[in-house]
C-alpha cells in the first residue's frame, strides 16, 4: 500500500521517480556538504552531474590510467 499512498501525495517528481526506476542521487556537495537531491541516471545510481552519464575510460592510454590507480589504491589498502 504504501506506493498507493505515494501516488495520492500528487507529487510529480514521486511519480517519475516510480515510473522511470530513478532514485535520488545522494552524492555530496562540493558547496556545503549535504547529499545531492538530484534524481539519478535510469539505471543508474548518480545524477547527470556526479558521474550518471559517464561511460568510463575509451582509449588504451585511459584504461592504462585506471588500472594504474587501482593498482595503487589496493596496495594502500592492504597496508
């Protein structure tokens, strides 16, 4: 019952929210710290401006980038 209950509070970003399988992105703010309210990328789990659209790395001089900071951040976690 409770998506009914929802669905009575005529909220149309609570509407989209249920229609399109968005949540709200939550990521924190440069300016002041608090989460973003920003709703996510279908399918995804951030908005447009923190990282939702983004695809990853294309070329072989970028993967080479990230598999160098993984590399990086696994061996400063098992210190």
């Amino acid at each position: 019952m409770p998506i009914e209950r929802l669905l009575q509070a005529n909220s149309k970003r609570l509407r989209k929210m249920l229609r399109d399988n968005r949540m709200v992105c939550g990521a924190r703010r440069r300016s002041d710290g608090q989460p973003c309210q920003a709703l996510s990328v279908a399918g995804k789990l951030r908005c447009k401006w923190h990282g939702g659209c983004s695809t990853g790395p294309r070329t072989a001089e970028g993967k080479a980038v990230v598999a160098a900071n993984l590399r990086k951040v696994t061996c400063l976690a098992e210190k």
